[in-house]
C-alpha cells in the first residue's frame, strides 16, 4: 500500500474488477499483518505486529481470492466427463 494508504494495484484497462480484487487479496498475503487475542480469566487484549499473516489467514485470502478469480478454461475444472464423451485431444 502507498503512504496515502491506498494499493499500489490500479484498475487497468482491458482487467475486470475481480481480477483486480484477486490480485490485492493475493497481495496481502506478503504484507505485514496485526493477530490479536481476546480472552483469558482477565478478558484482556493482546495484539502483535508480524511480517506475514498466519496461515490459516492465508488459506481465507487464498479462497477468496480464488472465488474472485473469473471463470476462464485455463481456472476452471469442470467435473470429468463421462467414458462416452471423453476423447483424447490431438
């Protein structure tokens, strides 16, 4: 992110914005993170900066960001096609 706070990733002619939105959630996945806690027998908040999110934090970006990916032949799979349909590609 810039200082103004804004991500460097603009919206680029020709990109639709689930690319983009794919791509900044992609992102963030190498950039500092804040974990915290709530808890404890005093209820009490704990937070610390890391270089890098935790990897179930990483895991939810990773889906996110898949499921903001448009569906295109080369990421989508569909289910595989019956015996009787199926040919080998030339």
């Amino acid at each position: 992110m810039s200082a103004s706070g804004e991500s460097s990733m603009t919206h680029a002619p020709g990109r639709g914005t689930l690319t983009v939105a794919a791509e900044r959630l992609t992102e963030q996945m190498r950039q500092p993170a804040k974990i915290y806690n709530f808890g404890g027998k005093d209820n009490t908040y704990e937070e610390r900066d890391v270089d890098e999110p935790p990897t179930m934090d990483k895991k939810a970006l990773i889906i996110a960001a898949t499921a903001a990916r448009p569906c295109t032949p080369a990421t989508h799979s569909s289910p595989s096609p019956s015996r009787s349909s199926w040919r080998r590609p030339d």
